[in-house]
C-alpha cells in the first residue's frame, strides 16, 4: 500500500511540483529528498543485496535501493557507470524488483580488481582468495538473482555509449579522468528526462575528483541538487533537457586550475543547506595540491 501511494505522489511531480522545499537560494526540492526516509528503512531482501561487496558507505547503499524502489517510475532505464564488481548494481538492482519496474539496469565496468583493491575489498568482505585480475564471472555470479533485470556492458565505457533510450536513474563512479568524463557526459546525458531524472554522483565529494564541481555548476541550468548522501555522493535532479552547447559548455578538459577553483567557490552557494564548506575546502585544498592533475589516482 506504501509502495502504491509514492507511485501516485510522483506522478503529479511534473505538473503540480506537490510535496516540495525550497532551498537557500530558491531551488524547488521534492521532499522526499529531504525526508531522507532511506536511512531508516531497511528494504526487504536487504541481506541479498548485502552479500555483493561494495565501496559504498551504508547511507549510499540504501539511497541506491530507495532509488529505484522509491523514486523512479520506470519511464527510463538503470545505468551504472562504474560497477566494479557488482556492489552498486545489487543495490539498483535490487530496488527495482521490489518496484516490479520493466526495463533494465544497465552495469557498465572493465570488471577487473587488482591484488590490492582484492585483499582491501573483496576478501574483506567474504569473497574467496582468486588467481588473476578478471572478476566478471565471480560479478555475473554475485548478481545472480537479478540476472533477467541486468544488462552487461564489459570494457571502456567510453567506446560503448549508450542506445539513445531514457535513463531514469544515472549513476556515476567513472570520471575519474577529466577528459573522459567530458566524452561519457555527452554520451549518456542527452538521454536524461526533465522532472524525472536523478542523477547520483558517487565521489563527486572526494577531494581526488575536485573538477566534477566544476562540471556540475556548469550545468546548473539544467539540475538541481536535491540530496548529499554520505561519504562521498551527491544527487541532482534534471529539470531541463541536456542540450549540446550545454554539454559542450561544461567540458573539463580546457579548464584551469583557477576555474576550478572559481567553480567550487560557486559550489558553496549551490549546496546551501547541506553543510558542506568543509568538503568543498578540501577539494580546493587538493586541486592546489596537485596542480595541473586531471587524473583522480595522480592525485596525491
């Protein structure tokens, strides 16, 4: 019954903008944002989706089956940039069987794990030792109870675009290099639905990725920032279409490290309300850090 009254609540979003707050500087915010009712709701089936290891912070994990159990509608599909080995996706996934949603979800990753990134997470978390690096199997096994909800998409994100088709729910664990993040946002932006899409920016925090600040207020025509979910992500919700001089407009690639820096100053503002100053200043403090730096894994 819960489930069907959030169905009929979010229907009416588009045209009567029901059940919104208003930001610090005037932005509309549903309130389900601000309810942050994902903290206190643990989703059935939790523990299957708790067996697949993952990065995520508890609160980031929730947030992902809230999702797509919660706020999505199921007018567009799932996409997951940066699965790893499944951690993200089981949580969508997950979300979305409960929903009863069509369409697919879409896991897009290398899958691959080094030695180190294997001892610090996945045995950590009760995955057995393994020789080599390929973890796509062991992944298409985690993720086994929703393998007819899940589509693969294995290698370079950036050389496989996406099909053109509505994405509802956009997840980003990929822009970890500046001038790929430009080539992904125009692949997969395009297909966001104003009033409808949520995009959920993993790291975008981390003071490793300080530039996606600035690709963001860049495109604060067309979003809004609607929650900060801990550590590390925040999500903004599309309002207007992804134009291509928009895209175009908020490319990384060319940007100085003065521009930057002007972007996360301008960020603080934007994110009124979510108590976030300090972030913004240890991203500021980590691009002067490393100047010139493009690459999150360069950064020191």
């Amino acid at each position: 019954m819960l489930h069907h009254l959030t169905i009929v609540v979010f229907a009416q979003i588009d045209t009567l903008r029901v059940s919104t707050t208003q930001n610090a500087i005037g932005s509309m915010i549903p309130e389900v944002f601000s309810d942050q009712a994902w903290l206190t709701e643990e989703p059935a089936n939790w523990s299957l989706a708790k067996r697949v290891p993952t990065m995520l912070a508890e609160p980031e994990q929730r947030f992902y089956t809230w999702a797509t159990q919660h706020w999505m509608t199921g007018i567009g599909e799932v996409v997951d940039l940066g699965s790893f080995i499944g951690g993200s996706t089981a949580r969508l996934a997950l979300g979305h069987a409960l929903a009863g949603h069509s369409g697919k979800v879409h896991a897009y990753d290398r899958f691959t794990a080094d030695e180190g990134v294997k001892r610090r997470t996945l045995y950590k978390q009760g995955i057995a030792p393994f020789e080599g690096n390929d973890i796509f199997e062991l992944s298409k096994d985690l993720l086994s109870p929703w393998a007819d909800r899940i589509t693969f998409h294995r290698g370079e994100i950036e050389t496989q675009g996406w099909t053109g088709e509505p994405i509802e729910i956009l997840c980003i664990d990929a822009f970890k290099k500046a001038v790929l993040a430009d080539i992904m946002v125009k692949q997969f932006f395009p297909a966001l639905v104003p009033g409808k899409s949520i995009i959920i920016h993993q790291d975008f925090l981390h003071h490793k990725n300080p530039w996606l600040a600035a690709q963001m207020i860049n495109l604060r025509s067309a979003v809004t920032p609607v929650a900060f979910v801990q550590h590390d992500t925040m999500v903004f919700l599309v309002e207007q279409p992804m134009r291509a001089d928009l895209l175009s407009a908020a490319e990384l690639s060319d940007l100085t490290d003065a521009q930057i820096l002007d972007a996360i100053d301008k960020c603080r503002d934007w994110f009124a309300g979510f108590d976030l100053d300090r972030r913004l200043d240890t991203m500021s403090a980590a691009l002067r850090a490393n100047p010139g730096v493009r690459i999150a894994w360069q950064m020191r």
